[in-house]
C-alpha cells in the first residue's frame, strides 16, 4: 500500500520474486493525480457528449410520454362514447317500458348524454389534430 500526495503524473515499478528466488521482469504503470478543482481531461473530453446524450434522451422520454398520453385518452373517450348508447337504451327502458322515471328525468339524461357526446367528439378531434401535426413535424 502507497498513497501519492502530490499532483502531476507518477511512475509505478514492480515485481516479484517466488520462494525459489526467482525474480520477474519489472513491470510499471503511469497514473495521473489531478487537483480536485480540474477534472481529468478524459471527463471534459466526453462531459458534452454525456450531456447530450442525457439531453436527447429526455427530450425523446417526453416526446414518448405525450403520445402515450394522447392515445390513452383517445382509448378513453372512445371507450365513453361507445358506452353512451347503452345508457341511452336504458334511460329509454326506464322511462317507455318501466315507468320507472319521470319525462322530465328521461330528458335531462338524454340530454346530458348528448352534450357529453359532443364534448368527447371535440375533445377527439382536437387530440388527433395534436397526433396529426406531431406526425407532420416527425416526418
């Protein structure tokens, strides 16, 4: 064990003798000590392309993520428009066949139904324009 205190670079030499007495060539290795205000060179030399790296692969997790998003909603809003009809059938049976709701209540559904339609399709239609454009600027 051997500590080097002092900056710059610093020769190594060793070798090795068996119980036989026999003694190997001398081997060495150079190391460079650096003030821990200056990184090695070899740091600043790839410090940029690590960065940029870790830049560019942020900006494509993000870019991912926005996608998945959209079309997670998309599956969503098609999910919820797909289920409307049924909810109007039933509405309908309720209030034709049960008796079970007044007019006035059947209306309110129907229409509620309806402008929760129409804020899916806007909603749709504004998130393919967003997937449309992105694919314009990828291609």
């Amino acid at each position: 064990v051997f500590v080097i205190v002092q900056e710059g670079k610093h020769r190594v030499e060793y070798y090795s003798t068996d119980r036989a007495g026999n003694i190997e060539p001398t081997r060495s290795f150079e190391i460079v000590i650096y003030a821990p205000e200056a990184p090695p060179p070899v740091i600043l030399q790839y410090w940029w392309a690590i960065l940029g790296t870790a830049a560019a692969v942020v900006v494509v997790a993000i870019l991912v993520h926005r996608r998945l998003r959209i079309a997670s909603r998309l599956k969503q809003i098609r999910k919820e428009k797909a289920e409307l009809p049924r909810l109007k059938r039933q509405a309908e049976i309720k209030y034709f066949k049960e008796g079970t709701i007044s007019r006035q209540a059947y209306e309110k559904l129907i229409e509620e139904y309806e402008r929760r339609r129409a804020e899916l399709e806007k909603e749709e239609k504004l998130l393919l324009e967003r997937l449309k454009k992105r694919r314009g600027k990828k291609g």
